[in-house]
C-alpha cells in the first residue's frame, strides 16, 4: 500500500494495483482469510427423475470424497423448480487450501 494506490498479488500470481479511493470506498472479499470454506453446487434433474434417488447420490458422490470434511455436515437441499430442472443445491465444506480440488473434483 502506498499514498495512492494499493497492490495485491493473487492466488494465481496476477498483480492487482487498485486506487486507494477503491480500497476504502468498497467491499474487499479475502476468500483465504479462513480455514474452511463452503462450496456452492446446483445440479439439475429432469422432472420425471428421482428426487429421492439425486439426493442419495449426491450424498454418496460427497461422503466418498476424503477433503470434504464431515463437520460442518454438508447440505443439500432443492433450491428452485426451474423451466426444464428441478435444482439441487449441494454445500458441502472443505479445507481453504482444498477449495479448488475438490470444486473441480465434484
């Protein structure tokens, strides 16, 4: 930080310079200031499906991966009846450092 402005280096290595006016004027989200975070999913099924059958696999594609932590106890729970889909939402919880891994993984 300096008189006009304030550098931050991302995750993947971009240099950001950002006005000062910016830095006290708006909201700054640190996404690794925890230890855990949550991770937010939405999956679709067509409406003639299972929804107790998507829940169970979605509970069983969670409990099988080893980063997604056990506490807090991962949520899914039907979000929106879209045009075409019924929509899950799927929340489990990971390690900061395993967000991506597992993000890409499920």
């Amino acid at each position: 930080m300096n008189l006009v402005s304030t550098t931050i280096l991302t995750i993947d290595n971009q240099r950001l310079i950002v006005p000062n006016s910016k830095i006290w004027g708006d909201i700054i989200t640190n996404v690794t200031a925890e230890k855990v975070r949550r991770i937010d999913f939405v999956f679709g099924i067509g409406y003639g499906d299972s929804i107790s059958e998507a829940e169970r696999v979605l509970r069983d594609i969670l409990d099988q991966h080893d980063l997604i932590l056990k506490k807090p106890e991962p949520v899914i729970k039907i979000h929106t009846l879209g045009e075409s889909s019924v929509d899950f939402i799927v929340r489990p919880w990971v390690k900061t450092q395993d967000y991506w891994e597992v993000y890409w993984d499920i």
